[in-house]
C-alpha cells in the first residue's frame, strides 16, 4: 500500500492516471458494488434494481484544492441537513451521467457548466435507499459564482482536500439503522458532519488516487 501527499504527485496528474476515463457500466457495477453494505459485509439481496443517480464532486482548483459541497435544506423530507454533493437522479432526457450532474448542480446551487471540467469517474456507489450513484469528478474554476436553490439547499462550503484525503481524518462511526448496528464513514470538519455516502465517496476517492 502506498499513500501520497496532494502534492507530490500533483493532483491533476493522479487524476488523469487513475480515475475512470468514462462511466462505469452499471450492470457491471451491480455484480459486486460498493456502497453503505460494504463495511458490514451485509448480504444483497438480488436481483438488484436501484435507480440511477449522478454526483458532482467538484475540486475547485485553487493554490490549495477544496471540495465544494452542500448542506441539504432542512425542508426536505429527506436527508435534510446532511452535507452532499451536488447530485441526484438521472433523468431518461439526460444525455449523459456528466450531464445529470451538471444539471443537478446547476439546479441545486447554480453552479454553471462553464466553469467545469471532466477528471473522470469513480466506482459506482450503492445507497441504502437504493441509488446506484455514480460521481463525476470535476475541476471547478475558482472563479465561479453559485445561486443556492433554497428548497434543497442551505449553504455551500469548501474543505481543503488534503484534510479529505488523509486518512488520519477517516473515522469509522457506527449508529442502529432499521433494527441493526451499522457502521460508516465520518468525516468531521469544524462545525460540519460529514458522513454516509458523501463520505464513502470521498473515501473512495482517496482509495482510488492514493492507494495501490
């Protein structure tokens, strides 16, 4: 195993190289995803059926690069007040999973395509309610401007990503989910809790650049 610091090999470097150039094929995915389970080694029940969804994980390239991401509103019925990636589900009018998620954050917090580039994808990401998620890592220009939708979104904030690539800051949490104990990865970053799925993928970003 082998761990790296952001800058040394570049970033950008370690994206070209390592990240997939295209979506991952989700029927392939389904044979052996990763996902919320994974920890726990909880047993699939097949056939799986999820529905298709797309994230934005979008790397403002600064001097130091940060992750953008969101607080869900509190209105919503689900999620509420969880921090996200931009994302969501994949609509049959999307002409692409790089177009489901730029719509999804241009919707959620006005974020324009403009100011986006494609790194590449990760693995596809299985929730507990039942998404097959797949996240589109993006370079975001540090000049963009955003335009919160209140209905789904409270705030948007950055996280230096070498505090999210350490692994020191991965901490394994655990709470009673329908009946069982489950655990999770947590990412606490001063007043905000990041966890469930938005940390599983940060994780496996993490694993996918930073390990071999």
């Amino acid at each position: 195993m082998r761990t790296a610091p952001l800058d040394r090999p570049d970033f950008l470097t370690l994206a070209a190289e390592r990240l997939r150039p295209e979506p991952p094929n989700p029927e392939d995915a389904l044979a052996n995803p990763r996902g919320d389970h994974s920890l726990d080694d909880v047993p699939l029940v097949h056939p799986l059926n999820p529905k298709p969804a797309a994230v934005l994980v979008p790397v403002v390239m600064r001097e130091e690069p940060t992750l953008l991401l969101t607080e869900r509103s509190a209105q919503l019925r689900q999620h509420s007040g969880q921090i996200a990636f931009p994302g969501g589900r994949v609509d049959p009018t999307d002409e692409s999973i790089l177009a489901a998620a730029c719509r999804e954050a241009d919707e959620e917090i006005g974020l324009d395509s403009r100011f986006i580039g494609l790194l590449g994808y990760l693995d596809p990401y299985l929730s507990t309610t039942n998404y097959l998620v797949i996240p589109v890592v993006a370079r975001v220009s540090p000049s963009y401007t955003l335009h919160l939708n209140p209905h789904e979104v409270a705030d948007a904030f950055e996280v230096p990503l070498s505090f999210l690539m350490d692994p020191a800051r991965h901490e394994l949490h655990s709470r009673e989910w329908k009946g069982r104990l489950r655990r999770y990865y947590a990412m606490p970053f001063e007043d905000r809790y990041i966890w469930g799925v938005t940390a599983g993928i940060i994780r496996n970003l993490y694993e996918r650049l930073y390990i071999s």
